[in-house]
C-alpha cells in the first residue's frame, strides 16, 4: 500500500466517497478487502486516502457502466 501522507495526486478521505457514492464506509472497506477494490492508499496513520481512479473504480462499479460501448437491442 502507498502512503500518501505527501500525496501527488488529489486524494480525498473515506467521508468524502461515503458523501459522493452514497456507500457506506463499511461497504467501500468489504470492496476492499475482497478485492473488488484494490488496495486503497493510506496516510502513516493508516487512514485511507482515494485517488480519482479510485472513485472511477467505484462509480462504474455501482453503475455496471462500461463507457457507454455496450448496445442495446439488437
């Protein structure tokens, strides 16, 4: 795992996910830890810090979005 405490990306903390996906802080720790997240960067102090892919990651997840390259009917 990263640690993040000198980030170079925008990072943002778990309340941040939990505010913008509308997911438990308990259900971004299960993505986590079975591995439908990789491992999430965290501070020294083990905080966990998402980078914009993260929540990417997490956005087309919940959505089962594929960018849009899937059709319909046939």
């Amino acid at each position: 795992m990263a640690d993040v405490e000198h980030p170079s990306e925008n990072v943002v903390p778990i309340a941040e996910v939990v505010a913008s996906t509308g997911l438990s802080a308990d259900a971004l720790r299960y993505y986590e830890r079975s591995g439908l997240l990789p491992a999430i960067a965290r501070t020294t102090g083990g905080q966990r810090r998402y980078t914009p892919r993260d929540l990417e990651r997490i956005t087309l997840s919940r959505t089962g979005s594929d960018g849009g390259s899937h059709r319909t009917g046939g």
